[in-house]
C-alpha cells in the first residue's frame, strides 16, 4: 500500500499552500499528449495556514497539481476547471499534465523558420522564449544529435503543445556526422521538489531517441494483472502513402511524396494513408514521414488492455514509452512473453492508499523503424 499525498502550489511562484485529503484520486499518462487528474476534495479543507479553501486558492490555469506517491512526485499539472457537488459538499477538480498549458501557447505571429537545427533545440527555444509561462525547467533536456529544418508560417499560430509532440514523433531527423536518418524521442513533463514540502517546480525530460526501452516488468494474465479487453484495429493499415508537403512561399510545386508496400498490396485491397505536413518543406524528410507511415501501417494493432493487481507497480515503473512482456493466456490470439509498449497509464488510488494501473499497450514491432537509420 502506498502513502498518497496531494499538493495546491501557485504554478508562478511555485509556492505550496495546501496539501489536501480527498475522498477520491485518479490520474494518468499518456505518450504524446497530456495527462489528466480528478480528485474529490472537501469544500472548506484548510490550506497550510489554517484557512478554509476559497475559490481564490482554485483560480484556474494559476493553481498547479502535485501527486505524490511514498517519497516520489508521480504527477504534476495545471487545474483547468473543478466543480461543487453541493449534496455531498465535496470539490471535484480537474487538472491536465504541464504540456496542456503549451497547448495554449502558440508559434507566434511573426512565424518560425529553423533551419537544420538540432530537434530538441527547437523546443529549447520554444519554452525559454516563451514570457509569463509556467516556468518549465529545460536542464534535462539532452541533444539527440539530429538537425531538422522546419517552419511554422506568420499567423498560423500552431500550439506549441503540438509542436513538441510532432517533432518528438518524427524519425526524419539527420545525423550531421554520419549523415544517417533518425531520430525521434519521447517526452515527458514531471514535477519535481524544488525546495522540499515548500516549492515545486516543473520540468521537461526526454529520451535520447525514439526507441521503446526496457522497463524490466512483465504483465502475466492470472499472476499480476488481469487482461479483459484485447482489441485488433485494421484501420490504421497503409498499403499506399502520400506525404504532402508546404510551398515556401517562391516555389511553384508542391513538395510531394508517395510509395506502396507491396507485401501488404498481395495480401489486401489498395488502403492509402494521406499526411498533411504542414511544417515540411523538404521532400527528403517527406520520404521518411512515408516510410514511418508504411511500417505503421503494415499489420493490424492489437491493442491489450491489463489492470494490474492492487499495489504491484509504481507507475513510473510502467510509464509511456517503456516495453513490457505480455502474456495473456487468451486462447486465441496466443500471447505468450510477447514484447509490447505502453502507451497510455492510468491510476486509479483505493480509500486504503492501494493503486492499480490501467496500462494500454501496442506492439513493439511498430517502434522498428525507429530503430533503423
């Protein structure tokens, strides 16, 4: 059983206020995108000073989220809205991971234009360029030694939410050394102890590519989870792709690229997938977002579900990213120690402190194109 723990903190001055009980607590990760948290809090719950919560304390997008588990922070975010439940005098709040507030950030009016810039470079500038942010630390950013060239035209004003998560999800990068295609990354916005029980700060880490990485668990149907939904989804399979591209504002063509894979065209009737990218202008990276899409698209998902057994795992033992083996004892589709990566984690906390994780999971083998250069 594991000691949970909830902090309010002002998301400028980092300063925590309150730490509250509550009746209820789930929260999640999720690869490429936000997070959530929902918790049930008393109306009136003091604050550290020994005054009774006022709706000053929950102004939105001001007031930041942190979960602890045992001694770790496992969770931080930005409280977006809450809502009185006037018969059981309780607050439910509803808080989004620190990337839910880049998605109210934007490129700019005057536009972007890198060009041959390391990746995670761009999200550097992006976050320390930003004025009157959430003050996201960038110390754990590290290079991955891949240059993209890339621009976001005057007035389009992309959320830079987006931003991140396309350029963490593109393997079209180029090693300027080697002169090899990769790239890619995963990343993930955490909270962290900037002064002990007193200040929290939140940071942005990432992986040194885009590779699935051994979380070292291994989910077993009957020993430590439970697998009650497995899905198989064909409607992501790509026999033909055609990646579109965006004119820099001179040339008279469109940079366009397309191909097949003509293993899956034996087998299936002609599917195409179609990729709108509006931030390319290079027909050479066009052809890797091709290939990428392909290899996505080459076999049906299948999509395993598990809940893991009370207070088994830490969920930053199971976080997005990681690969665990999967054995499901279906009878059917035969899972037996297969490789497989989590793409999403949800927490859902008993009134004991006991946590399950909900873990959804997809085959490694759609990660291998990361893997080749």
């Amino acid at each position: 059983m594991a000691t949970y723990r909830v902090f309010l903190y002002n998301l400028k001055t980092q300063l925590v206020y309150a730490e509250l009980p509550f009746s209820a607590l789930s929260y999640g990760y999720t690869m490429d995108a936000a997070g959530t948290a929902t918790l049930d809090i008393p109306i009136g719950v003091p604050k550290v000073d020994g005054k009774p919560l006022t709706p000053a304390d929950l102004f939105p997008v001001r007031t930041g989220v942190a979960i602890q588990r045992g001694t770790e922070l496992v969770w931080g975010g930005v409280l977006w809205a809450y809502r009185l439940n006037l018969s059981t005098r309780t607050i439910s709040l509803s808080a989004s991971g620190y990337l839910s507030y880049w998605a109210k950030r934007q490129t700019g009016v005057n536009g972007v234009n890198y060009k041959n810039l390391e990746q995670t470079q761009m999200i550097k500038n992006f976050i320390t360029s930003a004025a009157n942010s959430i003050g996201t630390d960038i110390s754990q950013i590290t290079s991955t030694n891949m240059v993209r060239t890339r621009t976001w035209n005057p007035y389009e004003m992309k959320p830079l939410a987006d931003v991140f998560t396309d350029l963490a999800d593109d393997i079209t990068s180029i090693d300027p050394v080697s002169g090899t295609y990769g790239g890619g990354f995963f990343l993930y916005f955490e909270p962290y102890w900037v002064t002990a029980g007193t200040k929290i700060g939140n940071r942005v880490r990432n992986t040194a590519n885009r590779h699935p990485y051994d979380s070292g668990k291994s989910l077993q149907q009957g020993v430590n989870c439970e697998f009650a939904d497995i899905s198989v989804d064909g409607t992501s399979l790509a026999a033909a792709a055609f990646a579109i591209g965006a004119t820099d504002g001179t040339a008279s063509l469109t940079p366009f690229k397309t191909d097949t894979n003509p293993a899956l065209l034996a087998q299936i009737p002609q599917v195409n997938v179609v990729l709108n990218e509006t931030s390319i202008k290079q027909s050479s990276a066009l052809q890797y977002k091709i290939r990428s899409a392909l290899s996505f698209g080459s076999t049906p998902i299948i999509l395993p579900k598990a809940d893991t057994y009370p207070g088994l795992f830490s969920p930053l033992e199971l976080q997005p990213g990681m690969r665990a083996g999967v054995t499901t004892d279906d009878g059917f589709l035969g899972l037996v120690d297969e490789d497989y990566v989590v793409t999403e984690t949800s927490v859902s906390v008993a009134s004991d402190g006991s946590d399950r994780l909900a873990l959804s999971l997809v085959q490694s083998d759609l990660f291998k194109e990361t893997e080749e250069g």
